[in-house]
C-alpha cells in the first residue's frame, strides 16, 4: 500500500471513501493471507512479520517485539494534540477450521474463528488513510497490534511493557466484528459493553469406597451435583436483577470405573457480570455455598478463584464522537444494541484511559454465523465499512 497526502478540504467523507476504495482489494489478500496462516496467543511471529512490512511500506514508524509479538506503530500529525490509540488484536484460536475456503488455515487445529485476522487488515487499512491525512491531524495516532486477546493476557503484557506511554495514551478505540450485526452495518452498547470474565475451580473432596457399599464413603459426586445447582442461585437470588449476571459449570471431572466411589470431583467454570457489585457478591456468594456443602454433605470444598479482565465500559464522550464520526462518514447505519457478556482484555486499556469500542458488522447474506465457530464466515466487505468509521472517527477526534 502506498502512501501519499489525501486532500481533506472540507470533506473528509470523501477523501476517506476514495482512499479505502483504492486499497480494499490490497486489504482483502492480506487478510487472506493471515487468515491462511493464524497463529495463537503469543506465537503470532508470521502475522506480526505482516503488520510490520506493511508499516514499512507506509513509512510509518513502529516498534516490535512488545508483549513478545505485539507491533506499535506512531502516526504524527502534522499540529500537536491528544494521543489516540487503536488497538487490533492479532492472535487466533485452537479451532480445526471446517470452511472449505480457498484459503482456509493451512495449520492443523488453528483457526481465526473470532476474527482477530479482520481487525488486524482493518487496522492496517486504518494505518493507510490516517497517514496520508497526517499533515492535517491536531495530534499522534498509535497502532496498537496486540497479541493473545484470547484469554492469555496479552493486553495485561503490554501494558506492563509500556504501551501506555511513550508518548502517553489520552484515548483509545477498539473494534470488533459481529456477525449478529450485518455487513454495513455498526453497533455500540452505552455504559459496561463485555462483561468481566472471571474462573473458578472447585474440588469437592470426599472419601473413595465400593459403590455398592455408599455408607462407608463419602460421595463427591452427589455433593457436587448438589453444588452446581446451588451455585445457580447466586444468579436468580444473590445478584441484583438489574445487573446481568452468568455463573456457568463448564467441566466436570470424577471417578474412573463404575463401581468405585472416587476421593474427589472437580468443577470448573465461569462467572461474568457487568457490575463491581455483581461481581464482589457473586464471589462471596459462591464460597458461602461451598462451605455449606461441605457442612451438610460432609464433605470438603476447595475453591480457586480468579478475576479475569474487567467489564468493558465504554467512555460517553468518546463513543458520542464515534458514533457522531461514523454517522457523517457511513450514514444512519449505526445504532445501540445490549452489552454482551463475552470478556475482552481492551478492558484493561478502557480502565486506565476513556476508551470505546465500536461493533462492525460482518454478517454474510444468508448466513447465521457465530463467533468460535469452525465454520466461521464473516462477510470481508466490513474491512472496508471498519477502515471508513475509525479513519474518520480518528479525524473528527484529532481535528
């Protein structure tokens, strides 16, 4: 992609339309060729390896190796200002991908089933428009690449390793697509947009025996049936009902013959919420009913807690100037839809600085497609719709 100065004038819309019109074809290869080749959390060498050529070939300045594989990229204006970051994440997940597509991942039991290989293109195409418009930006735009979003703490790293400063981040903006949403089209949750995403284990310990004989032993099992649904009233009679709340057993784990009564049983799960309360008194909720089980059952619980990334709350005033952005830019194709309780570490990001992600929709025509899915579709035309709203989010921000 090369680069040179776009006439703003007065009208941004079409400078920004015409330059992502020149380089869509450019972005939808490069998105193939990363969705080719997906690499998980912290192994995104290959994919790093693009975003860097591709800074390079735009004469934008950047650095590698952050956070492991993490790239930043520095676009100056050309009038001093806030310093607004937009963050991309890069990594994939342990998905056999079942499309069929052309270019399908070519690495067994990998697969950008989340998309992460269509944010990472939109913000190279972001990275495009903004530094041809860089002369006439009050202030500096930050490429932020990051690795492992899926739940391995990448964000987290990243932070530690300073992408908050040099220079210090005022601002920052996300995106993430949504096949729930069709193509050409955007969505914003106002307040908590993802929840908090927090896990646990619990180890029901009892006393092993011969199952026709359950008078002498002391059944994990039983007690941790009795648990699990226990732990689903922390949701219905703990938690306010005004702030959403999932507690979810995911995997259980006993025993290993039929006529044996093991020693143990493991419970592992999750709890998201939106709200700090929710999730203080979903915790506290839950280790009360594990000592009454142990209490009445006569057995004994062990449970590990562990908070995760924070609820997403996106800042007012920077998604009024997003949303204000995408409408001059797009037309009347954004509107509120509910907070989800999927996690997101950009969280982290959003606690430290007013911060906003923007939902773009990447449903196909005729398709009803889900994240995490093997046969995960999204429709590539929003790498073009996603370039348009942030480039011109960025403008309007920095202007």
């Amino acid at each position: 992609m090369s680069s040179a100065t776009l006439p703003l004038a007065n009208d941004p819309a079409t400078a920004i339309r015409a330059e992502t019109a020149r380089i869509e074809p450019e972005l939808i290869e490069i998105r193939r060729d990363i969705h080719a080749h997906p690499e998980i959390g912290f192994e995104e060498v290959r994919t790093a390896g693009v975003v860097s050529r591709e800074l390079e070939r735009l004469g934008i300045a950047h650095r590698t190796g952050i956070a492991g594989t993490g790239v930043v990229g520095l676009i100056e204006g050309g009038r001093p200002g806030p310093v607004l970051a937009i963050r991309a994440d890069m990594d994939a997940l342990p998905i056999q991908e079942q499309t069929g597509l052309p270019f399908a991942s070519r690495h067994p039991g990998m697969m950008h089933a989340c998309g992460h290989d269509i944010h990472t293109t939109t913000l190279l195409g972001v990275a495009a428009v903004l530094k041809q418009l860089a002369p006439q930006l009050a202030g500096t735009v930050k490429l932020v690449f990051q690795p492992a979003e899926e739940g391995l703490g990448g964000m987290a790293r990243m932070i530690r390793e300073g992408v908050m400063d040099g220079p210090k981040i005022d601002m920052a903006l996300t995106l993430h697509n949504h096949p729930d949403i069709p193509v050409g089209r955007f969505g914003f949750a106002r307040g908590p947009s993802l929840a908090a995403s927090d896990k646990f284990e619990i180890v029901v310990h009892g006393k092993s025996g011969h199952a026709a004989f359950p008078q002498y032993a002391v059944d994990p099992i039983v007690a941790a049936a009795q648990l699990v649904g226990m732990l689903q009233t922390v949701v219905s009679r703990e938690v306010k009902p005004v702030h959403p709340a999932v507690v979810t057993v995911a995997a259980i784990h006993a025993g290993t013959a039929h006529n044996i009564i093991p020693d143990s049983c493991l419970l592992r799960g999750t709890v998201r919420t939106l709200h700090g309360e929710a999730q203080d008194v979903a915790e506290a909720a839950m280790r009360r009913l594990c000592d009454g089980i142990g209490a009445t059952m006569r057995v004994r619980c062990e449970m590990t807690y562990e908070r995760g990334v924070p609820a997403l709350v996106n800042d007012d005033a920077v998604l009024e100037r997003v949303v204000q952005a995408v409408q001059s830019q797009c037309g009347d194709v954004i509107g509120e839809v509910e907070a989800i309780m999927g996690g997101e570490d950009f969280a982290l990001m959003a606690n430290l600085v007013p911060s906003f992600q923007l939902k773009v929709g990447s449903g196909q025509p005729g398709r009803s497609d889900d994240l995490h899915n093997s046969d995960y579709q999204p429709d590539e035309a929003c790498i073009a719709m996603g370039v348009q709203a942030l480039s011109r989010a960025a403008v309007d921000i920095l202007s």
